[in-house]
C-alpha cells in the first residue's frame, strides 16, 4: 500500500503546483479590501494581485498558461462585481463553473462516457478503449457519481450564498470547497477506483495494450 499513497502524493504535488494560488488568493484579498474600503478598492486590489502573481509566473518561466488564465479570471469576476455593483457577484463565474462540471459529470454518465475516465484519459493518455469496457468503466461511472454529488453540493451552498449577498460567506465556501475539499475527493476517488476495479476483475492498462489473455492481474497502479 505504501507505493500508492507515495503515487498519490506525487500526483497532489502536481496539481498544487498548478493554478492553485491564482485561484485562492484574489478572491479572499478581494472581500477583505471591499469589506474595509468598499467595492471598487476590492476589485483594483484582486486584480492588481492576479497581474502580481502572472508576472511572477512569467519570471519563474512557468507556464504563461496560469499567467494568463488568473489574470482573466480575476478580471471578468471584477467586471460583473463593477457592473453590477454588488459584491457578490465576483464569484458568478465560479457558481457558472460549479453548474457546468455538475451538468457534464450528470451527463457524461447518462450517455455511458463517464467524465472521470475522460480525465484519467487526457491526464495519463492511456487508451480510451480500455476505459470503454465494462469491467473497467463501471469503476469510472461511480467515481463520476461521487464527483457530481460533489459538484453539486458546492453549486447548492454558493447559490444559497450568493442569493443572500453574502460575498464573504462564497469566498470561504470557495475556499474550502475548493482545493481542500477537491483534494479530500480526488484522494478518495483514487483509493475507491483502485478497488472497483479489482473487484471488477477487468485487465490493467498494460495488459489490454498487450492483448494478453486472462486471468489478468488487473489494475495495480493508477486510476
């Protein structure tokens, strides 16, 4: 058991090395300056954090990508805040982006295509046939079904949040429904996959790319 808890740390450590500061530090910068100073004071201080922390990304060499992508972020949650004038709705993005995971984790499973196969798809690029066969993708469709009740769950608190104007309630509900809350699922998802598909009895990825008969030894590594 010790190599998959090492894999999962390996594979953590890679997704905190992404976006993850870009997308926790505005926003919470934004509803402490607006609860002090007001809205417009709020919204210049996020931005001029998100543009901070591009340039220090561009300096470092790091992918212009999360540069670009926390600038643009920062700046269309600060232009519905300004046009609207109401502080809450900076984080309309994020309950639009919590109700498209919702809708494609629903209907990706309806439709038989399970969205948490895709990602381990595009994330590890192993073969998509693989995913497809049912000794494997029923291990996909649950993990899928458990992120959807995730999704859902956090659409649910930022709409209740939002509805009641409360910008430093959806800023803390971003927050710890955000990276510790997904870290938490994606640990799980990970522990839980590994074990469907034992218990499935299907092929491991190297054995379905070698064609080779069974009885398989079935998935030891990665989900």
């Amino acid at each position: 058991m010790k190599f998959k808890w090492q894999e999962i740390w390996e594979e953590l450590r890679s997704v905190l090395s992404g976006s993850t500061i870009d997308a926790l530090l505005p926003p919470i910068l934004y509803v402490v300056i607006n609860s002090i100073f007001g809205l417009i004071p709020g919204v210049i201080a996020a931005l001029g954090l998100a543009v901070l922390l591009g340039v220090l990304r561009l300096v470092k060499r790091q992918k212009w990508q999360y540069a670009l992508g926390g600038v643009l972020g920062v700046g269309l949650a600060a232009g519905l805040a300004l046009l609207t004038q109401n502080a809450a709705s900076y984080f309309i993005p994020a309950i639009i982006s919590s109700g498209i995971l919702l809708l494609a984790a629903l209907i990706s499973n309806l439709i038989g295509k399970p969205m948490a196969a895709w990602v381990s798809h595009l994330i590890r690029g192993w073969p998509l046939g693989w995913f497809w066969r049912e000794d494997i993708k029923a291990a996909y469709r649950d993990v899928t079904w458990m992120w959807a009740f995730f999704f859902g769950l956090r659409l649910t608190a930022q709409i209740l949040l939002f509805r009641q104007g409360e910008a430093a309630g959806l800023a803390w509900a971003n927050t710890l429904l955000g990276w510790p809350v997904t870290i938490a699922v994606l640990v799980l998802s990970y522990i839980y996959g590994l074990w469907r598909l034992r218990q499935l009895g299907g092929p491991g990825v190297d054995e379905f790319e070698e064609g080779k008969e069974p009885p398989w030894e079935g998935q030891t590594r990665g989900f």
